[in-house]
C-alpha cells in the first residue's frame, strides 16, 4: 500500500489492528506479580506465597514479637499461630504504622485494632489479612499474599 493510497478506511483498519494486538499482549502480563515486586515482596509465581526463615526475623521468636516484611506486618499470636495483615490502610493506600494496640494511618487518621479491624474512619475496610501457614519442622511461615 503507497503512500497515496492510504485514506481513511485503511488509517482504521491498521490503527484497530495495533490496538487488538496490544490488547493481547497487555492481557498477558501478571499485573499483580509486578506490583509486588514493585512493593518489594518476592513471591513465588505460582503459588503468591513468600517463605520466611524464622531464624531470620528474631522478632518473630516469642509470641506478640512482630515485624513488617515487605508491606506486610506480621505477629506471632501463638507457639504455632501468626496473623499477617497488609500495611496499607484501605482509605488511601498509606503506610500504616502499629502503636501497639493496633494501627493508625498517617494520612487521614483512620486506625485499626490488632487484628486489622476498623476502629475509626475515613477507612470503611479493615486492613487485608493474610493466610499464614507455620512448618514448625523447618521453622518457616509461609505467607500467601
């Protein structure tokens, strides 16, 4: 097709072909595995999942010792129990930090009890919890983000 040749019709035609195939390949990229690793957390691209190693986090050895890993705040609630909840206040997507009885958003002052609960708005949401897997053999938790 020349240069002289080219109208309208085929303007289209060519400009709906780029967008189709862009779509296809848009549609192919794992969105949420690169927001995570954006945010800093790997994870295991099949599963979602981060292991720790215990022996890592020496925070984590008794139980009420937390840390944040990643954008995740994780406490040990038991000899074989943890609670892990996202870090990001559900209002505005801020950076939560934990006061000890539970957490507060510097943003716009939502806050949540230790169990990610809102206590106060703007935030309607509690704070996303995460499923928490403890292999006390190994000494690893699995967190599946």
């Amino acid at each position: 097709m020349s240069k002289e040749n080219f109208n309208r019709r085929d303007f289209l035609k060519s400009s709906f072909k780029t967008i189709v195939a862009g779509s296809v390949v848009l549609s192919a990229i794992d969105v949420k595995k690169l927001l995570a690793e954006a945010d800093g957390i790997s994870e295991n691209s099949f599963t979602n999942a981060k292991v720790i190693n215990l022996n890592d986090y020496p925070d984590l050895t008794n139980v009420g010792g937390n840390t944040t890993i990643g954008k995740a705040f994780v406490m040990r609630t038991g000899s074989s129990k943890f609670l892990a909840l996202s870090t990001l206040c559900t209002h505005k997507k801020c950076d939560v930090d934990f006061t000890g009885d539970g957490f507060e958003c510097p943003c716009h002052g939502s806050t949540y009890d230790k169990s990610g609960k809102v206590t106060n708005g703007p935030a309607k949401k509690n704070l996303k919890s995460y499923k928490t897997t403890f292999n006390s053999e190994e000494n690893t938790l699995t967190i599946n983000m």
